[in-house]
C-alpha cells in the first residue's frame, strides 16, 4: 500500500513568520569555502546572528566535534553572551549550508511535527566533495524526534519560499534544471511539491541573480514576508546585469493571483550593487533575510541602500528588531543568512 504523503495526512510547511520552536544552524569551518581571514569574519557573523536568535528561541548548532564545542562556547563567553537556549550537537559536517542539506519541517493544525528529507547534490553536482552533507540528518536522524518522510527528489531548501496557506514560490532556472531532476516532468515537481509541502499553488519565477552557483534560489530574489504580501528584488542601476532579471520576475509577479484570485501585494525590495571579489561577482542580495521570533536578521554590505532594506523590513515586521549583520565575507562563499539557517516551527 503506498506511503500517505504529509498532505494527505494534514501537514503543511509554516511560513518563516509563523512561530519557531528553533532556528538550526551548522557552525562554519570549511576553509576552501572561506579561505584565509575570511573564516574568522564569518565566525564573527555567526557570534552575531546567535546573539540575535537566542534572545527569542532555541538555537540547535551543529558542530564537528567536541573540540569545535568548546571553542563555540568560549567564543560565546568573552562576549558574555549566555548559552541559554543553545543546544550543541556534535555532528560532523562538511559545510554550513544547512538550509539547503537540512531539514524541512513541516507540521498539521494540532501542531504535530514531521519533517521532509530531500536528495542534496551540492546544487547540481557542482562541489563533489560537498554532496556528503545530504548524509548529514540521516547520520543523526534521532536529533529529531518527528516522523520523517525520505523524498526522492534532488530539492534545496532555499529553492522553496512558501506563504504557510498554500502557496509555493520556485524559479524555473532552479526546478528545471537539468543537473537537479532531469526525469521529471515540471508537473510531476509541483505534484511532489503539493504533496510534501501542503501547497495547492506553485508561482514560477523565472530566474535568479548573477554569481549565484545554486541556479536561482527563491530565498535571493523573492520572498513572503505576509500571507498576501511578497518583497522582489529590483535594481536600479539599469547598466546591471540583474536589472532585466529582476524587472522580469516583477512582472511576472504582477501577472499573477493567489487562489482566490485576488493580486499579491508586491513591495519592491532593494539590492546592495555590485558585489565582487577579483572581478568575480557573488550573489549579494538584501532578500537572504531570516524572519525569526524576535528578530529579522538581515544581510548587509556596507551600500547606500543597507538602511533602506532595514527601514522597508522594519515597516513590514514592526514588532521585531530589524538586525543588519555585515555578510560580504560570508556571501564569498556564495550565500547568506538565510542559506545558513533553517527554520523550526513552534
């Protein structure tokens, strides 16, 4: 008898906003992703974004070894921040792209949780070394405690943007790309995405950003920020190469209606420029924000437009204290906040 899908057993992925029981994050330490200095900005970004969380929920954090623990929690004592609310687990990991090789935790309307475990290839089989992380919740499956349903289906997490009544938000760029999914049918991925995530709709924007290495992850252009209100990404500088990307995703989203048919509610949402190391562009973008319970924390580059990013999320989550966090040193290693960290709802 075939399995039931979560679905059809009443679960559904929250959105971001809804309440968390965590965030999950995978401490940083891979130095080809972060060479030289840079590990040690990062590590200070992360020192920054668990200050943020842990004042409003529990912060599972995956570390190497326990060794690796030790260090973390030193770090955290000479900046007397409490670990309070942090749970360590000794968990070797490749990298700290957990949004993408972790968990997607879906739940029911009694607040049953489970979650969904996709196929990760290192963002179609660009980094051999980095597809070991797909065995990563596997390894350690019993750190949580829900049922969990295997998907055969190559999916990252920042490819999903999801509103929590229906709706799912992916780019074509990403989805269909021949390196994730090459046998199925664009209506068989939606199907799965019905299934898996609880959703009746799924939006398709075309593309993401340039220098972005994961084909156009959703979490770097288009995000819900309310059940009828989406923030996309548009840049001014018309010479950009991402000015025609991005003025094409708004139309596209304007084209389009929730399932009652009514229009979204579209915010236009800045970008930070060029963002580049030796000529090479990286895929700096204002929209890889987390919405946490206290918190937005939101990437930053030390651009004109930082506070106006900050001053439209803040308009958006009044009640939550909007957290720049400088990330040109983490977006080196070709993401962001967002991509380091994973949601748990409450």
């Amino acid at each position: 008898m075939p399995q039931q899908t979560p679905a059809q057993l009443g679960f559904f992925m929250p959105a971001e906003w809804a309440e968390h029981e965590a965030t999950w994050l995978a401490w940083p330490h891979n130095e080809e992703t972060w060479p030289g200095k840079r590990l040690a900005v990062v590590e200070e970004t992360y020192l920054q974004m668990l200050e943020g969380l842990l004042a409003g929920e529990k912060v599972h954090l995956l570390v190497n070894d326990a060794k690796e623990k030790d260090y973390v929690l030193k770090r955290l004592a000479n900046r007397r921040q409490s670990p309070k609310n942090l749970i360590l687990h000794e968990v070797p990991t490749v990298d700290a792209w957990i949004r993408d090789y972790g968990p997607t935790f879906i739940k029911d309307q009694s607040g049953k949780k489970a979650w969904n475990k996709w196929i990760f290839n290192a963002w179609g089989g660009k980094y051999e070394s980095l597809m070991e992380d797909t065995k990563v919740f596997d390894r350690y499956a019993a750190l949580i405690p829900y049922p969990c349903f295997k998907i055969d289906l190559v999916l990252e997490g920042g490819s999903i943007e999801v509103n929590g009544e229906g709706t799912c938000l992916v780019t074509e760029q990403c989805l269909l790309n021949s390196n994730r999914n090459p046998q199925l049918s664009r209506e068989k991925i939606e199907e799965d995405l019905r299934h898996y995530l609880g959703v009746e709709q799924i939006l398709w924007i075309k593309e993401g950003i340039a220098g972005d290495d994961t084909d156009g992850h959703i979490d770097d252009i288009v995000r819900f920020v309310g059940p009828r209100t989406i923030v996309s990404a548009l840049e001014d500088d018309p010479k950009d190469e991402n000015c025609p990307i991005l003025k094409d995703n708004w139309k596209r989203l304007k084209s389009f209606s929730d399932p009652k048919g009514h229009k979204w509610e579209l915010v236009p949402f800045p970008m930070p420029g060029k963002i580049a190391d030796k000529g090479v562009r990286l895929p700096a973008s204002y929209a890889n924000f987390l919405i946490a319970n206290a918190v937005v924390l939101l990437p930053v580059f030390g651009h004109k437009n930082d506070e106006r990013a900050a001053r439209i999320l803040k308009e958006l989550f009044p009640k939550r204290d909007i957290v720049p966090i400088h990330c040109t040193d983490l977006v080196y290693g070709l993401g962001a906040i967002h991509c380091v960290t994973q949601q748990e709802p409450a």
